[in-house]
C-alpha cells in the first residue's frame, strides 16, 4: 500500500481515465491501477460519494499526488477531492490535508 493514495469524494461521473490525465497532467509518474467505487458505509462523511484507489508504479509518486492537494491543483471536474495516502481514517485524513471532515463532503 506504500505506493496507493485514496482520492474522495469523487463525483458519480468521474472515470479512471479522468483520474489518470490528472496525475499524468502533472507529472505525478507512471500509474499501474484506477480503482472507483462507492463508499459502503452509511454513515460515513462520504457517504453518497464515490472514492479512487490510484496504486502508482513508484512510492515517490505518492508524495507528488499529496502535495497536489496542498497546491489546490487536484481538480477532477468541478471537485478538488482529498488526496491521502490509503488506508488512513477519514478524520486522520483530513487533519493531514488541515480540513475540517465536514468540508470534504
């Protein structure tokens, strides 16, 4: 899991090859897998969303899609998703991204 973020909340219109032109638009480097799916948790802040698991080839990508969200420049649609690396909580996951759970949804 070293070398997969987690992107959510993502529109229901979102694709894989959407995902895949924003790393490679900013040179985030080579991606082996695009996996969209819908939260299953009910009661989870992003409840309704859809969310990505985006495993890159090498583990230094990880820190350059991250970073994406600290510039602003991790667009998808009209969404700037938060961009964290997987298996984090959705509460670690925005105290990272210094964002209240309330603003991701």
């Amino acid at each position: 899991m070293e070398r997969t973020i987690y992107l959510s909340p993502l529109a229901a219109n979102v694709t894989p090859d959407m995902v895949k032109k924003l790393f490679y638009s900013k040179k985030c480097g080579a991606i082996k897998s695009v996996k969209i799916d819908v939260h299953k948790k009910k009661k989870a802040a992003f409840a309704k969303a859809n969310y990505a698991l985006v495993e890159f080839a090498h583990k230094d990508s990880v820190e350059l899609a991250i970073d994406l969200v600290k510039r602003k420049e991790a667009h998808i649609g009209t969404n700037q998703p938060l961009i964290t690396r997987a298996g984090l909580s959705t509460k670690t996951a925005a105290e990272a991204a210094g964002r209240a759970v309330g603003e991701l949804v």
